[in-house]
C-alpha cells in the first residue's frame, strides 16, 4: 500500500476557496497513490488570534491549558476539511493528535514526539482514503493536549511520513520550492530541483522561513524524502533528500541571509579561565540565543570577546553585559544593531578547500567590510555592515555561479 | 468528600469580565464543599458561529465532523476560565470529555450520555480541587467527539452529578430561578422555591428555557437534586427536586405559553381504521413533532382530525397532508396560525378534579375561546387565538392564587 503525506499550511486552509485548491492536490494525490494522509495547519491567523485571547486572560496563561485552547485552530481546519472532502465522495475522516494517538513529552508549547501507533493509522487507512490529521500537536501520557511550538505541522507531517515508511511527504506551502537565494533580492534567483539534508538545516536555520528546523531534523534523522511545493501551481517543488555525489559537486548551493542581528563586543576582558563562561552562563540561563562567537587572542593578558544576538534580545543583554563587566573587570562595551549575516551553503564544501577566500575575495573587492567571520564543515558566514546585504548576497550568488544549474 | 457540580452557561463565560463572575461563585462553592466541578458551555454565541462556518462550508455538513468542529467551542471556554482559576491560585485543570471520558452513542448531534468514568473524576480530584468540564460533548466507544444537542451541557452537569453522588447540582444561568409564570407579560409572577421533577418537565416542555428538558429527565431519573439560579445574583434560586407533600397542596404550581403554533384540520375524514396512522405516519417519518391531537366522534361514518405542529413545519406539513387527503379521501384541509397555547401545570392536579372547569370557566369569563384542549395527568393545555395569549395568561395566574406563596 503506497501511502503519500501532504502537509498543508495555515494560507492554504485559510478560506474554502483556498482549501478548493488544497482538495485538488488531495485529489492528485489519491492518483499518484493508494492513501493519502493530509496533515493540516490552522487556518491563517488562527493560532495568533487564541494566543492573544488567553494574553488577554491571563498575564501568565498555564501551558497546559494554553495548548489545549491552541490546538483548536488545527481541529477547526480539519473537520471543515474533511467536510469539502465528504462532499466529494471521498472516504475521509479528520484525526486528533488523542485519536490516533501522537505521543509527545509534557513540553507544553514545544513538546517534542515521542511515538506514533503506526499500527492505529493503518488500520484507519482501512476504511478511509483519506486521513486529515492535525498537525502540530500531540498528547502526553497522561492524555493532555500538547503543541509542538511555531511550524511544528511541518513536524507532524515528516514525522507521520517516516513512522509509515512512506515515499515521499509533500511540504505544500505558497511558494514553489526552495531557491538557491531570495528572489526578492536577487532577481537571479533559480529554484533548486534537490536540496540535501544538511544544507536545508542551514538554510532554514538562517531563517529561510520554508521549512521549520526540527521538521528537517525529523526528516534527516528517519531518512524522508520531503518535496516542497505550492498549492497555487503544479511546479514539481524541490525535494530535500540525501546528499549524492551530484550535489558534492557544487561548491555553494545556496546563500542565505539574515538581518536580524545585532553585535556585542566586551572589550579587554582578564583572560583568566572562565571569562568566557561568566559572559555566556549568565545570557544562557535568560535564554537568550547567542549566534556568532569570536574571541581574539590574548593581548597583555587581556581579550575582547564578540558575539552576535537577535536585535529584541539586545536591551535584556547589554543589562547582564553591564553586571558582568562589572564582575570581570572588563574595560568597555560596544554594540552595534546596524549590522547583518550573509552565507553561503553547500555540503560540496567538505572536499574542497578555497570557498571562504573565493568569497572574501569577492567581497573586499566591492569594497564590503567584513566585520566577523564564522565557518562551518559545510557554511560560511560574515557578518557585515547592514547596508550591503543585498549586494552582499547578489556578489555571492553569482561569485559561486548559484545562476545556472548543473544537474 | 461533598462535591459541588455547578453549570454554567454561554452568558455567564462569555467574557473574562463575565468569568469573574463566575470564579466567585467557585470559590463560594468551594467554601460549602470540598471539591467543585464547574460544568461549562461555549461562550455565548461561539456554537452558531461554528454552525454557520459548517454551513458555509457544506450544504450538507458531515454530522461527525461538525460535532468534532463545534465541540472546540467549549474547549476554548473551559481552558480560558482554568486560566483564571490558576492565576487566582485554586488547584484547577480543564476536563475534554475523552479526557474523563464521557461516553455516548453514535447519534451525531444530539448523542445520549452511555456512561461517566466516576473513578476517573475522582482520582483527578485527588489532585485537583477545582475540574473545569466541556459541557455539550462526548465521545463514542471508537474515541470520535459527539454533542448533546443544544441545551446539552444541563445534561453533562446533571449526569455528572449523577455519578458522583452529589448532593446538588447548581445550574448557573442569568435568571435567578423558575418563575410561576413568564415574569415579562405577568407582573405578579412570583419565583418559586421549589418544583417538582415533573412539573418542570412539562414547564421545559412549553418552552420555559430555564432547564434542558433533558437534564430534567435525567435529574428525575437519577433523583438529583438541581438548583437553578443566577450566576449574577446571591439568590438561592428554585430547588427542582422530588415532589413531597406541601407540592401536592398546590393544585396549580405554575402557567406557560408557548406561540409557535400552527394549527391543521382535516375536514370530512372517512372514519375507517388506520385513518389516523395515514395522517399522522407521514409526519413522524419526516420527523415533524405533532404536539395536541384532538379527533371528533364520527358523524356520518366522517370524522376531523385536528392537531398542531410549530410554525416554521407548516409549509411541509400542508404539503404532506395534501397528498393524505388525496389519498384517503378527506374533503378538506384547513389551518391557522394565529394560534397559541396556554397550560395550568401542577403536581397536585394528580389527586383534585375540577381544576380543568376552573380555568375553562375563568377564561370564558373574559370571552377567549378555546380551540383545543389536551390534558394530563399534571397539565391542562388549552389552544386560544394568539392575541389573548397574555390575558389568559394572567387570569389563570391569577385564578390559581400564584401571586402568593403557601410555602
């Protein structure tokens, strides 16, 4: 029994027009396989709208409570759903997380998967065609709702997908795939037909906003082969799936960019043991997520240490910046909001050395600054003053020749 | 351990401002017992919003999926309000009824209650002191969600009390108990203390909104004790409870009315056997409730047969007995429906004649026809033309003595 996962998302069940479109891709679907199983966001707006009502109840809303409020954004879209596909003379039914049941830790808000009866969902497959499953929530144990946090329908998609050996699982989103940069500024742009594992993990770490992290995680881990398409167009999309040695081919496949940053530097710190730790313990425990890391070598027994954080994070961190420069003796702090990140990606990059000074090579030579620079085995990102991002990524995209494919 | 079940409706959880409301009489009723469960409905107005987006979306919208749409209603009340519960401190947690579980049968819709896990409830109360329960919804025995029908969550609460053996059920609504008549065309209508099962049946029957006729039902069945009062006032409201002695001294306890009436006549009926089932098949086929009947004494080997259905079946009843008087020969049909009903209801009819030739007498004296008359064993129902509904109102009010009170 061949079984396709489509996940739809919150634009596409927005409206019964949108969700008309969402019943032709299921529809197809049915054609290129026996079962399909679609997996359901809540409707555009919805889980905003029941986040802000229990805001408005509470100062602070119980978790628990919250994500059984939350998780009826995803019971309303599938049950009307499951209506349009009824109507149609399509055996389906809609599924709750319980129903089936989706097990996840007691995390509420961000719970994480822990088992799915495969058995139960195939057994329903028996006497349906269609399964409409909620995405992005769970129950606990002990029979309390959970949610996976933001984007997490994604995770329920990929996550149903591997435990039922499916071959493939349709990310429906409105775009058409995933693009080796963003065309809103890079009008060379190309959709790419295969994207790797690890370069998509980069990608939408950098905000790439097409698929969330832990669904590609998801994806990696259990070996899925996810394709992203558009509800709005038949394109083919692109498929995330394993590295090949076609992919290793490319040096860079992609450029990412990320303006969301901004930059802390403490300035002739002692460099004693544990002044790194007495600067990131304390940001940790706040929960505040540090991105780029650079400290310089010990100049008369002193060090400046650099990092990067979101920009809304940055009043709560210069605070615990002052407290602790008090602490370590530390001699200035600078921060700068104007600045952005630019990288490239590509899992090619293991076998080949040369990549990071092709492209501060390329960037020097327009005459960008590099203000910081961090590698990985298979990303290279620069931060950078914010006003050159666009030509930043452009310079890259066509510096790594991202304009034409080789497949 | 004295538990408190205590229901309240749409009005009293539709907004936070509302909902403090309602907090205060939780933590009144934990004051007068150990545990409270506090059965509730959606907010006010969220079950049609639900319906109207089913509607929109389906001419015909599948039976199970809309329960499974419209029972989020109540999960969004009962989550919002254990919110507050906890910010105020109380031990609190909200109750989906696959959580406990509720179990119902299939009938989509307006599903009957199976059965009530009570060691569930109490070991959850071992925990908690406060369960905050979806009124209106269950779950069938292969786990899929179901409602009660309009008015359910009076049933939830009763049946929960039920099993619990609970002192007393409080239904919280936003009047302050059952009045002896409608108190908005008889100025003297007095709110009683107390009523029987059986009398508030037949008061729920006539369209007295107070109780779910069903929760009634249940309530006489199981002997719970129900206290109806206001979830904005300190009144002790009316106890509806078993009849007792100091009832049975009151011939006439209390007068309801109800205009949704339209009345049809079958003239010059061949008066042969299986002449009423002709008629009246039909109608309970297409699921048309038929309230009085009245069939004349055959004259001529003819009969009439007259009965009353509510307004808005008219259209389909005419067309139904179009097709009867075809068929079995009646010379005519008429009808009207400027029609209403008025009814004298009390349990100490049971052991008084002549309180039927009272009110035919009073309202005879005012020149108000009668049309029909049907009675019971506690109830007298007479159909009058529409416009003297408030007279004769007021006059059998005022001929049963219910302006005072002999409590």
């Amino acid at each position: 029994m061949k079984i396709l996962v489509q996940k739809f998302g919150g634009t596409s069940v927005a409206t019964r027009d949108a969700m008309q479109k969402v019943l032709n891709k299921v529809t197809d679907g049915l054609k290129r396989s026996d079962k399909v199983i679609a997996v359901l966001s809540a409707r555009a707006g919805e889980t905003n709208k029941l986040l802000a009502l229990a805001d408005e109840w509470s100062m602070t809303p119980d978790s628990a409570e919250c994500d059984a409020l939350v998780s009826t954004g995803e019971q309303v879209s599938i049950t009307l759903f499951t209506m349009l596909l009824k109507d149609a003379g399509i055996r389906a039914r809609s599924l709750l997380s319980w129903q089936i049941p989706i097990k996840t830790d007691s995390d509420f808000g961000r719970a994480r998967i822990r088992s799915i009866d495969s058995g139960n969902l195939r057994s329903y497959l028996e006497s349906y065609d269609v399964l409409v499953i909620a995405g992005f929530q769970g129950c606990t144990e002990d029979k309390r709702i959970t949610t996976l946090g933001r984007g997490g329908s994604d995770t329920s998609a990929v996550a149903i997908a591997a435990v039922l050996d499916s071959a493939e699982c349709e990310i429906y989103t409105d775009v058409d795939g995933v693009y080796t940069t963003d065309p809103n500024i890079c009008s060379s742009a190309r959709k790419m037909d295969r994207v790797a594992y690890d370069e998509m993990l980069e990608m939408a770490s950098m905000g790439a906003k097409v698929l969330h992290i832990r669904s590609v995680e998801f994806a990696k881990k259990y070996k899925v082969p996810v394709r992203v398409r558009s509800t709005f167009s038949d394109d083919p999309g692109t498929l995330v799936t394993q590295e090949d040695s076609s992919m290793e081919a490319v040096l860079v496949s992609g450029i990412a960019y990320d303006k969301d940053q901004a930059r802390v530097t403490l300035r002739a710190l002692p460099d004693v043991p544990g002044t790194a730790a007495a600067v990131f313990g304390p940001l940790s425990e706040k929960g505040i997520l540090v991105d780029m890391i650079v400290q310089n070598t010990s100049n008369d027994g002193h060090t400046d240490i650099t990092f990067t954080v979101s920009r809304k994070e940055l009043p709560q961190t210069l605070e615990l910046m002052h407290t602790i420069a008090d602490k370590t003796g530390a001699a200035e702090i600078l921060h700068d909001v104007n600045v952005a990140k630019v990288s490239a990606i590509g899992v090619g990059m293991r076998n080949h050395s040369g990549v990071a000074a092709r492209a501060f090579a390329a960037l020097t030579q327009e005459g960008i600054n590099i203000l910081m620079i961090s590698t990985s085995e298979i990303k290279i990102t620069i931060l950078i003053q914010e006003k050159y991002v666009e030509l930043a990524v452009r310079i890259l995209h066509d510096t790594f020749g991202l304009d034409w494919s080789i497949d």
